[in-house]
C-alpha cells in the first residue's frame, strides 16, 4: 500500500464539504492498495451549453483525484502539504450523461516531487479523458 496516513471513504468524502467537489456532486468511491476512485454525475452543474461533460469538470474531478492521492502519500501533514504544479488532459470522448468515474495511479512518487496519472471512464467503460497532475510537497 503506497498511502502513508489511513482514511476511509467516508473520511474522503467529508473533505468535500463547502468546495468545488460538493458542488460538482463529487463522491469518493473506492480506496485501492494504490488508487483512489471517485464519481461525478453528468448533469446540470457539469454540462457545458451544448449539453456535453464540460471539459474543466472532467480537470476538477481530476486534479481532485489527484491532489487527494499526493496528500495521503505525504509523511507528515501537519508539516507539509501536496499543492498542485501542473496538469493536462486530454479529452477523447464525450458524455451526455450518467456518472463518469476517475481513477488515479501514482507515475512517481518521490519526497518532493509526485506524479499521478487519472483516467476518467463513462458508464459503459469507456476512456473519456486521460490526465496527469504534477504536485509538489512544501513546507505549511
């Protein structure tokens, strides 16, 4: 297992609470040996005009993935946090609606520098958007 501090999905879905991830109907759904899992509904709050999974809904439910993923692979986090540097993604297909599902996996995972790559899925499993998040953990 490559997470430093224990937590459950429960847990993981509090930290939700009064942010980006609420409002997007964001929900933490499995905590692998080395993956996090969680969901956003393709409905209203993530849609863009033309009816379609907006493109930053699928960076935000992302970088979320991915940020969550670096803190828990911190030592100590009363000492430092994970903050996001960079991130990309590509979007290679479209959704009208339903649940898309993340997952995160590390690429590196180092002291100061951590690389996680999340892909994101539709219902019938097909790849919806592949992405990758820099973080670097720094002194709070």
């Amino acid at each position: 297992m490559i997470w430093k501090q224990e937590i459950t999905l429960s847990e993981l879905n509090a930290l939700s609470k009064n942010t980006m991830g609420e409002n997007m109907g964001l929900s933490f759904t499995q905590i692998g040996d080395d993956f996090l899992e969680a969901t956003i509904p393709v409905d209203e709050r993530n849609k863009q005009p033309m009816g379609l999974l907006h493109g930053g809904a699928s960076v935000a439910l992302a970088e979320t993935l991915g940020s969550v993923a670096a803190s828990l692979c911190i030592q100590n986090p009363k000492e430092e946090a994970a903050v996001g540097i960079e991130i990309n993604a590509n979007h290679l297909r479209s959704v009208r609606s339903g649940l898309v599902t993340g997952r995160v996996r590390p690429a590196k995972i180092g002291k100061q520098l951590q690389v996680w790559n999340i892909e994101l899925f539709d219902e019938r499993q097909n790849l919806v958007c592949t992405s990758r998040l820099t973080t670097m953990t720094i002194k709070i």
